[in-house]
C-alpha cells in the first residue's frame, strides 16, 4: 500500500470510528492510540524515503541534496583507489573536490558520472541509482568536462557546441529551432558568440576552455562537473572560467562539481569543499570549516598560515612549508 494514500486514509478511518455513539472511552483510547502508532509509523517512513533527498548541514540549516553517493568501492586491477566512501553534494552549489595527486580526487568524479562504474556500492540521483537510468535521461541531468577534452579536428565553435544537443536529437538528429535557440544562448553565457564559426583548433586555452564550458551549457542540465578545469590555464584565463563558473551558479542555479588543485581558489569560489587524501575523505564541508590549519596539515602534510582574503572574506593560504615525515599521499 503507498504511504499517500494510507495516510490518508488514518484520519477517514478514525474520525468514523469516533461517530458510532454505542464506543466505550476505552475502546475509543485504543483506537486512539493504534492511530498515532500508525501515524507515527507513517512519518518515520516518509523520513527515510524523503533522507535521500534531503540533509541538515551542519551549520546554516537545511540544504537540498539530490545527488549522492553511499559506501562506493572502485579499483583498478589490484589497487583499491577507495573503499565504502559516501560523499553527497550540496545542491545548487560549487562544490570544489581537493587533494594530492593519486588521492582519488578525478576518479571519484568519473564515478559520480557514470564513466567509471564501481565494484560496490552506489550513485543516487533523484532517488534513483544512475546505472538504472537510460544514458540520454541521465545527460540531461548531468554534464561533465573531462580534464583533457577530446581532440576537436576540423570543427567549429558552433559544430563543438551543438554536440551539448545529443540528448535531445531524435531520429537523423536534425537541430531544431529550440537547439539553435540553446546554442546560441550557450555561446551567450560564455562570450564566445563573437567565436561561433572560427576553428576550435586555433582558439587559444583560455577560449577553448570557455568553449567546451559552452558545451556543458547547451546540454541544459542541473549539474555540471568539471576535472580541473583551470590545468594549463594562465591567472588570468584561470579566473576567467571560475568568474563564468561563478556566474552560473549565481545567475542560472547550476550545481557545479570540480576538481582543482588550487587551495586558494578553492576557498574563494566553493561553497563546499571536500578535502581527500588516500581514497578518503579527511574533511568535507564550508570552506571556511576545510581550508583551515588542521585539515592542510592532515591532507596535504603541510604548514600552513591561513588568514582571510581582504576582497572577499574567504579563507586564504597566505604561506606554508612542508612537514617533513608528514606528507604521504
């Protein structure tokens, strides 16, 4: 029987129970009292189906979480990269995946996107393991850029970004006004309308970069995961993708996942960061609570001096030096 429809049938049930004028007090005390049995019965329910959506922070009240991850296994050949890691991932935030290198960090988003399937456990998303669901539902839900994009030979801008379109095609694949309209707004978000019929090939990193982001866009999906995103990038063209990745956030509601290397930028434009060493989670939280003197001694066996950043108030690494013995990764 589905709890909706018994739920409200408890209420029916009792109130003519009550009507009928020959009930003793106790007898009507015990249907009373089987009610609340059921009613309570009823709530604990709905609380655990309604936990996989849903959890309390811990600090700042409730936060909605439609993608998570419970007690997932992976290895590769003979190596255990992790073994029984749950993580969820804050809707509707960045979320910044930080580590040394060989600490799980880009295998654990490979996971959470179906390109790496895990020996155990599993990755929910709208309540629903995302192995179960069709390939085409799931790429309008979620939207990766891989840390080396494939080659784009001969293609353009615009032909690059029409391929975000793919979940939506039917039949010979023919794009439709709303793909063009998508297209265009892609291209919009990121400023690379001005790029729309050059080659892909003669952009530079920084363009190039903003151009496969285009492509994650007009994909139109809630979520978007990024595998260090700012590798090979200068400063500038490095502040440039995160500002856009910001501004999505902000202005469109995206739930943003990337892997950076970075502390520094991760404590400046995360909301949640999750700090991993060894195919663990040491830390996972505000940025404010991660990047702070204990967890970067613990993660990255290092020293540091962390202060607030004077523009945005946001932890920031100021200086550091290695702890010798300390760092293993």
């Amino acid at each position: 029987m589905r709890h909706g429809s018994t739920f409200n049938t408890y209420p029916v049930f009792f109130i003519c129970f009550a009507l009928i004028p020959a009930v003793s007090m106790k007898i009507h005390g015990l249907f009373t009292k089987m009610y609340c049995l059921l009613l309570r019965e009823f709530v604990i329910m709905k609380f655990v189906n309604d936990i996989d959506y849903h959890f309390l922070s811990s600090k700042g009240g409730g936060r909605m979480v439609r993608l998570h991850a419970d007690r997932l296994t992976v290895r590769y050949d003979d190596r255990t990269i992790f073994e029984h890691l749950s993580v969820r991932i804050p809707d509707r935030q960045i979320t910044a995946i930080i580590g040394p290198n060989g600490c799980g960090k880009s295998t654990l988003l490979k996971t959470l996107t179906r390109i790496i399937s895990p020996q155990s456990g599993a990755v929910m998303l709208d309540g629903r393991a995302i192995s179960q669901q069709p390939t085409k539902e799931l790429a309008k839900k979620m939207a990766i850029l891989p840390q080396t994009p494939e080659a784009t030979s001969g293609l353009t801008v615009a032909e690059l970004v029409s391929y975000g379109r793919f979940p939506y095609q039917r039949g010979f694949g023919r794009l439709t006004k709303k793909d063009y309209e998508a297209i265009d707004w892609a291209l919009a978000m990121t400023k690379t309308a001005d790029l729309k019929h050059r080659p892909v090939d003669a952009l530079s990193g920084g363009q190039r970069q903003r151009v496969w982001i285009a492509m994650a866009l007009a994909q139109e999906t809630d979520i978007i995961f990024l595998d260090e995103p700012t590798t090979y990038l200068d400063i500038a063209h490095q502040l440039e993708v995160l500002e856009l990745l910001e501004r999505l956030n902000k202005e469109e509601g995206r739930t943003i996942v990337m892997v950076l290397h970075d502390i520094n930028q991760a404590a400046r434009f995360a909301d949640y960061v999750i700090a991993m060493k060894s195919g663990t989670i040491v830390k996972a939280g505000p940025s404010e609570d991660v990047i702070c003197r204990d967890v970067l001694r613990d993660v990255f066996g290092i020293d540091a001096d962390i202060g607030r950043d004077p523009r945005t108030n946001k932890p920031v690494c100021f200086t550091y030096h290695l702890l010798k013995g300390v760092y293993s990764s």
